[in-house]
C-alpha cells in the first residue's frame, strides 16, 4: 500500500471539511449517502459539495460505491491517511514524510521530519488490508458487528501502541520515544539500528542474550508480555565503547499485541517470547545457555508495577483491548511470522488497486531530496469537530 503526500498541499479548506464529514458519516455507515456527506461538511453552495466529493475521489482519498439502496462514499485508507498527516502538522508533530522504510502485513512505517528537521518514524497501521481481498467476508463481517471496521481496528492497534510505549518509556524501558497519535498512525523516535535479524555477528552472544531475556522478565514484574519478542521487533545499535569494544544496544518496538499477564493466556505468551529468543541466538549464532527458564511463575513474584492497569486507566481500556484482541485473532494476526508472505500479498493488493494511492515519479524523486512537505493550501480551522473517541 502506497502513500502519496504529494496532493496533500494542493488540498483547500472545503476539500478536508468534506473528506472529514466522509470520515464522520462512516462512523455508521459502511456506504456514507452523499447527502449525508453534504450535511456534516455544511458547505453553503451544493455545488461546492460536489466538486470536492469528484477532486477527493480522483486522488483516491474517498471511493464512490453503488449500493443496492442508494449511492454514496466510503473513506478510503488513502482518505484516513490524509486525515492523520493533517492533524500531526497541524499539531507540529510531523512536517514532511520521506523514504518507507518498512512494510508489515499490518503496517507501513515511513521516516518522517518534525519542524525543526529532527527524522522520525510514522508507523500507519493497517489492520485487515489482507482481509479486503476477501472482500465478502468483510461486509458480512461487518454487518454483523457495529465498529468493527479496518479503520476502527487500526486506530485501536495505533492507540493501544502508542499508549504502551508511553508507559514503558516513563518505566526506563529501552523503546522509542512517543511523539504523537492520530487515528490510525504513531508518531515515534526514529532508532538509529537495524533488527536483530540483521545483525550479523555479535562478539559475546550471551551478553545480549541475558539482556533480551531479563527484559522478558522486567516486562512481566511491570504487568506486560510482549507477545511477539523476536528479531524484527529488537533493533540492536551497535556503539563503540571508548575501550574499543563493541556493546550492543537494543530497542524493543511493536506493541500492538501486548497482553497482561492477567491474560488466560499469559504463561503462554510469555513462554513463547523466551523460545522465540532462544531458538534465533541458537540457529543464528550458534549459542546455548545451559540455564533453563526464564519461568513465568517467578518472573511474576516481584511485581514492581502493574503498567497493564495502568494503560487501562489512562485512555487504552479493557473493552478496546479484547475487541483489538478478538480481530486480530480472527484476522490471524499474529506478529511477525511471515513477514516475506506478508510483502509478496501487500504487492498483490497494491495491484488490485483497491486502496491507497500509487507512488508517481515525481513523488519519488520529491523523496529522494529529503521528503516531501506536507504544508500547502490553507488549513481549515473550522474544520468540524474530530472524530476522535
Ligand atoms: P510491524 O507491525 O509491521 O511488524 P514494526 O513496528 O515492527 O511494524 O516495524 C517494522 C519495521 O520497521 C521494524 O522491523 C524496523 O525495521 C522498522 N522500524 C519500526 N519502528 C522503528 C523505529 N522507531 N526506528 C527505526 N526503525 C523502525
Ligand atoms: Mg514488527
């Protein structure tokens, strides 16, 4: 799925009134009337109305559907993206967005700048992109069940992340910074390393080791299991200590699946995060410690804090995570396994054509000399309210 940044100066005040009244309308409409469109974006002239619906919908933002019952527009996640770019430069939390540097069955993760030239990370999460291949199974998924949309769910996985990494942070946790969030996307500290995956050699294997495990078992005295442990979701800096030597540094990103270890589940997640590190340092390094464990039973002795309880009282709650965790397991999303799958059926859906907004030449080469800027047309500061829960 492709993001193209470019339109998004060319844009005016009526252009995102209309684009946000679309995304207002879907909040129960799977097909939003056109009229209804009118109504929320109360633009004086009708025609007005109707030369941003046709300006939106040639740059694939929104998607005119023929219903059976009436006509209407959905929001696409070209549309959903805009939206969220426009309200993290009006926050000035983003100013231009470069290079993707990465592609995930559920996300896309580009560089991105802040005002003052600092590079950051966008991660736009994109729950059931797969799934819209089967696109009849969607509707009667979504028939079935008010709010349990692609747009809802991945603004869920947006918020659940960006709400975990907060409360990590303040605990010390080695993982990115927290910028901002808006609908479906976080902002983030850009992590100047590679995956694990990529790391070739490492001079004391067991040095790392331990470190990865006992963030396993800090995780779990703080409430938390990170549910998919492994080595694209370490990013490993490699710094030169002044002794010469080389310490290895890691990261911990990708919290979207994160459980308590109240979970049913728990002990199992938590076992499955100790394998996952022990089966790659042995296949990929060739090292084995003979020690057996970490045991969930006594990672949880301590309790130092509990930041699963916490997360729940400051805005992620216990209803939005079980119905995250109920789509995901539907959806079968299930972290990182597979990654090279996930690329080859990303391409395939770019193909289709059926979201999104195709990279054009011009963008390319906008990005080659450091990113695109997102200002432009004039910004609407009467834009109806926002959506946000
Ligand atoms: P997904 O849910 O698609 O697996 P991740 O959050 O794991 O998304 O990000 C995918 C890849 O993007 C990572 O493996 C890493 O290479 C890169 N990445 C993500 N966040 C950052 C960051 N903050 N800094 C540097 N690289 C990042
Ligand atoms: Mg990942």
């Amino acid at each position: 799925m492709k993001l193209n940044v470019k339109n998004i100066r060319y844009l005016m005040s009526d252009d995102w009134r209309v684009l946000t009244a679309t995304e207002m309308g879907s909040r129960n409409h799977e097909v939003v009337p056109t009229p209804l469109i009118a109504q929320i974006a109360a633009i004086r002239s009708g025609t007005g109305v109707h030369k941003c619906i046709s300006n939106l919908a040639k740059i694939g933002l929104i998607a005119k559907v023929k219903n059976a019952k009436y006509d209407g527009y959905r929001l696409t996640y070209g549309g959903l993206d805009y939206l969220a770019l426009h309200t993290h430069t009006k926050a000035s939390t983003v100013y231009s967005v470069g290079n993707q540097i990465g592609v995930g069955k559920e996300s896309d993760i580009f560089v991105c700048a802040s005002e003052t030239g600092k590079q950051l990370v966008l991660k736009i999460h994109r729950l059931g992109r797969i799934s819209f291949r089967t696109v009849k199974a969607n509707r009667d998924y979504l028939r079935n069940r008010q709010g349990g949309s692609w747009m809802y769910m991945s603004r869920l996985a947006a918020l659940k992340e960006y709400e975990f990494m907060k409360a990590l942070r303040q605990e010390g946790f080695p993982v990115p910074e927290p910028i901002g969030q808006n609908r479906h996307t976080v902002v983030m500290e850009l992590i100047d390393a590679f995956p694990l995956r990529q790391i070739s050699k490492v001079g004391d294997p067991s040095t790392l080791y331990a470190e990865l495990l006992s963030l396993i078992v800090r995780l779990a005295q703080h409430g938390l299991i990170h549910g998919d442990f492994n080595e694209f979701n370490i990013l490993v800096e490699e710094r030169e200590e002044s002794d010469n030597t080389v310490s290895l540094i890691p990261t911990i990103i990708d919290f979207p699946q994160m459980v308590s270890i109240d979970h049913a589940n728990a002990e199992y997640y938590f076992d499955r995060d100790v394998a996952c590190i022990k089966r790659y340092f042995d296949r990929r390094f060739g090292f084995t410690s003979d020690e057996p464990g970490p045991f969930f039973k006594d990672a949880i002795k301590i309790i130092v804090k509990r930041l699963d309880v916490d997360v729940q009282a400051s805005g992620f709650s216990k209803k939005m995570a079980k119905e995250l965790e109920v789509y995901m397991k539907e959806h079968g999303v299930d972290g990182d396994a597979g990654e090279v799958g996930a690329e080859e059926e990303a391409d395939e859906a770019d193909e289709e054509g059926e979201e999104g907004i195709d990279v054009d030449e011009d963008l390319v080469d906008d990005i080659d000399q450091g990113g695109v800027s997102l200002e432009g047309g004039p910004v609407t500061e009467d834009a109806p309210p926002s959506i946000e829960a």
